[in-house]
C-alpha cells in the first residue's frame, strides 16, 4: 500500500507545550479514514498539524512521499491538500460561486470543468450559486467549504469535525457526500464526535487518545473491539 | 434656499467627497489589514505635494498632476508597509497603529523640509463658478465629486469582477481560510496600499484644489475620515462614501447653529455618538 499521507510519530503543540505525544497514520489513495476519540485527544490538533497550522517538534508528515513538514500552507496547497476548518470555513459574504472560484485561486485556465464537478456533487449549491455563503444554513454551508477545497481537486482531503452541529439528515448526506468525493477519487482524512456512525462509514480508523494513536484498524473492527467502545463510545 | 445651497450643501459634498476619498482608504485597512492607519492624513498631504511638484516643476496641466501624484503616492505607500509595517504583521495590532503614527510624523517632516510650511496652491488668481439655474459650481467641485464617484465605481468592480479583487474580499471576509485556499497574503497586502496610497493621494489633491496646500493639510483630516469610515460601516466601500458625504455636509451645516470653531469638532461628536449608539455603523460593518 503506497501511502498518500503517512504522519509518522508527530509531536508538536501550539506554545511550548506538547498537545501530539507521537501521532502516526496512514492515508492510502481512495480511502477515507476517520479520526475518532475523546475530547481533548488531539484530533483536529493533528489535522493541523499537516496543514502547518502549528509548532512539530518530532517526527515527520509525507505527503507521496514528500517531506511536507514545515512547509509554508500555500505549498501544502500546492502539494495537493486540502483543509477544510470545523468553523468559520466558508467565505461568508462572498456568493457561493465565488467561495468555489476562491478555492480554486490557484489554478489557471478554464475552471468550467471544475465547477461542474462540483455542482454535480452538491446538485444543492448550484441551485444556489448567487446566494451569499453566510445566508445557508449549517448544512449548505458546509457543502460550500466542501466544494471550496474540492475545487482545486486535491489529492486528500481534510475534515475537521464536518457534521458537527448538524440534525442527522444532513449528517447521513454529508457522509453519502464524502462517498461520492472518495469514489471520485480523492482520498478523505476526517476527525468525527460522532464515533460510531463515523466509524461504521469509514474505511479505516485511528482511535487517539492523550495526543497519541490507542488503535486502529478498519471501521468494523474498531466498533468490535470491546475497549474502544467502552472507552470513546460510551458503551 | 438657494442661498443654503450653495453656502453650504456644494462645499459640503465637495468635502464629503474628498473625505470619502480617504475613508474609502481607511475601511480598506481597517478591513484588510485590520489595523487603524494614522498616517493616511500624512499620506494624503504627501500626495498634494507631489502634484504640486508635478505642476510646478514639470509644468504639466493641473489635472495631470493627479494620476501621476496617485502613482508615486501608491509606491510611497507599498515602500512604507515593506519598510516598517510588513515587520510588525505577527505582533499585536496596536504596535502598527503606533508605528504607523511614527510614519506619519515621518511623512509630514519630509513635507516640510522640501515644500516648506507655507501654504502653496496649484493654481493662481480666481477661479469664477459657473451659474447652473442659480446653483454656482465650480469646474473644481464638478471634477472632485466626479473623479471621486469615478474611482469609487471602478474600485468596487474591480472587487466584484476581478480574480485579485475577490481575493481582496476573500482576505477581509476570513483571512484564516483565504490562507487555506493558496491567496497570497502579500499580493493582496501590496494590493491594497496600491490602492489605499492612490485614494491618499487624490484625497489630498482634491482638498488641495479646493483650498490650499498646507503641511498639515492631511493631519487635520484624519479625524473626519475615520468618523467617515465608521459611521459608514468598517470595509464597506459605500459606507465609507456615504460616511464621507455626511461628515462633510454635516461640518458646513454646523456653521448654521455653531461658531465655526466648532466645525471640526462636528466629526468628532459623529464618530462619538456612532460608536455609542451603532457601532456597527450604517452599512452592518465589521465591530471593532
């Protein structure tokens, strides 16, 4: 298995303190992997990580193979990642159609076929092209920083706690959305409150605890094992 | 009423308009940059004299003088973020506000020591207004307030239409997440003092045209166009513009009711009351 995104023993924190003691994970091509675990556990912190959004102090993050640590964001940009932020992800007074020519800033030439993609993922927003981002609701907002990062058609994509917030419906969506995106062939790294039913989409899950890996293994086996259902599931 | 016309409402908007000008400038920082720039004034006066250099030393038409001035004031304007602003950017805001007032005292010592502390104009003797059914225009007042409705009407579709303008919008909207999409935050900053040291400069020109040329020219405006720019609503373009014209129109009108001691003193209370009451300002901008 040839990894896309391999974090190998990250530590790391915002000031001087450490919050990532050692965290290491994998992301193969078309696959998404889901970031579970209790609050405080360092999850969204080691999806910033990747994105230089703070302080590593150990360890190393690949992307194919490419050393991408300390690298400047626009160049992770570049280097085919994506990130999508938990809050405040879309541009708000911006139409939804600008929020998707803004994630696709650095691209050149004709982006038609960019955007139709998108639109065809999220048939939602092209209703809604000339609407202003911060006028959707939590869901369609959530499609827009979505279709913001697929626009420069990553090779990864990073979530940050997508369905936080939202009523079930849109939760099932999003995941349904994230299927489409995988079977597009964009890979998915997301962090999820919601264990179980992240787990039970996923293909593969790390469960961190404390700032450092506890298990992992594919969705199933995750939500068999009897320790980590116990102890991040509640039961 | 024709008399409170033109004694009051034509120099009024005049004076909007070369407020406007300048608060245009400071919503743009305010939203972009997120500081206070107190060297605007300075930079506004920095730019009449440079007109002035033009029409004196180069002899080129009064009118002429004013794009050449907006050019070299946008390059003074990127040199001073490259030079002193641009070092502070990871430190808290209000270390730029302080040195950005260290730049204005800077500006208006070099204006002083190369045009002197004598008021100067563009032009000699007197310029008649022309009668339009009894309202009296000068060519001036028309060229101000069309020059300054003309670069309002551009800057705005160059952010609504161009890839760089969004990015603008896009920097002052979320600058966390415009990071996140590969905008180049320098660009976007050299940009924007492009932009802002152009207006700068056509701000003090036009109140150089109107009145006359004085070191403390742009200084003395600085209070009324940021009054502008909050009562308008910060990082809105037409806030600004129409914060400009109210804080003008309202420092003519206050000669009516006040001695005109007071008439400086008119912005000051605007911007006092509008913080109080809506802080937001007119046009839903961003709080402070």
């Amino acid at each position: 298995m040839s990894a896309l995104l391999a974090m190998d023993k990250v530590r790391g924190g915002y000031g001087d303190a450490d919050i990532l003691l050692g965290v290491s994970l994998v992301v193969a091509p078309r696959e998404i992997v889901v970031i579970v675990g209790p609050n405080g556990a360092g999850k969204s912190t080691a999806m910033k990580a990747v994105f230089g959004l703070l302080k590593v102090r150990g360890g190393s993050i690949l992307v194919e193979g490419r050393d991408i640590t300390g690298l400047a964001t626009n160049r992770i940009v570049e280097a085919g990642v994506c990130y999508v932020p938990q809050v405040d992800n879309v541009f708000r007074e911006m139409t939804v159609h600008e929020n998707l020519e803004m994630g696709a800033f650095l691209r050149k030439g004709d982006l038609s076929a960019a955007y139709d993609r998108v639109y065809a993922l999220f048939p939602d927003l092209k209703e809604r092209q000339k609407a202003l981002a911060g006028n959707l609701s939590g869901g369609q907002r959530q499609m827009v920083a979505m279709g913001r990062a697929l626009m420069l058609e990553p090779k990864i994509l990073l979530l940050d706690e997508p369905t936080a917030g939202l009523s079930p419906k849109y939760m099932e969506q999003i995941f349904q959305i994230c299927r489409d995106v995988r079977d597009s062939g964009v890979a998915i790294l997301l962090v999820e409150q919601h264990a179980k039913q992240a787990l039970a989409f996923a293909d593969r899950g790390y469960v961190l605890a404390q700032g450092a890996n506890r298990h992992e293994g594919t969705g199933a086996e995750l939500l068999a094992d009897r320790e980590v259902a116990e102890m991040f599931l509640g039961g | 009423m024709l008399d409170l016309i033109n004694f009051y409402l034509v120099p009024g908007i005049v004076l909007g308009s070369i407020y406007a000008l300048g608060a245009v400038g400071i919503t743009l920082v305010f939203a972009i940059l997120r500081y206070a720039h107190l060297a605007h004034g300075d930079l506004a006066t920095l730019g009449a004299f440079l007109a002035l250099a033009v029409v004196s030393a180069i002899g080129l038409p009064v009118y002429a003088a004013l794009p050449v001035a907006m050019i070299v004031t946008a390059g003074v304007a990127v040199g001073v973020d490259r030079l002193f602003y641009d070092y502070l950017r990871e430190r808290p805001k209000i270390v730029t506000v302080m040195a950005s007032l260290g730049v204005a005292l800077m500006i208006r010592s070099l204006v002083q020591v190369i045009w002197g502390v004598d008021a100067e104009s563009y032009t000699r003797g007197i310029s008649r207004p022309e009668n339009w059914w009894g309202i009296r225009l000068k060519d001036r007042e028309i060229a101000t307030v069309a020059v300054m409705i003309g670069l309002v009407l551009a800057l705005q579709l160059f952010l609504l239409r161009t890839k760089w303008g969004k990015a603008m919008r896009a920097m002052s909207d979320n600058p966390d997440l415009a990071l996140l999409s590969g905008i180049d935050n320098r660009k976007v900053v050299t940009l924007t003092w492009i932009i802002v040291g152009g207006l700068c400069a056509a701000s003090g020109y036009f109140l150089g045209l109107n009145t006359e040329l004085k070191s403390l020219m742009g200084w003395q405006m600085l209070l009324p166009m940021f009054a502008a720019a909050i009562l308008g609503g910060v990082g809105r373009i037409e806030g600004a513009v129409i914060g400009g014209l109210v804080v003008g129109i309202a420092e003519e009108l206050s000669v009516l009711v006040l001695p005109s001691e007071y008439k400086a003193a008119m912005a000051f209370a605007i911007l006092l009351v509008m913080l109080l009451v809506r802080p937001t300002g007119l046009l839903r901008g961003k709080v402070l």
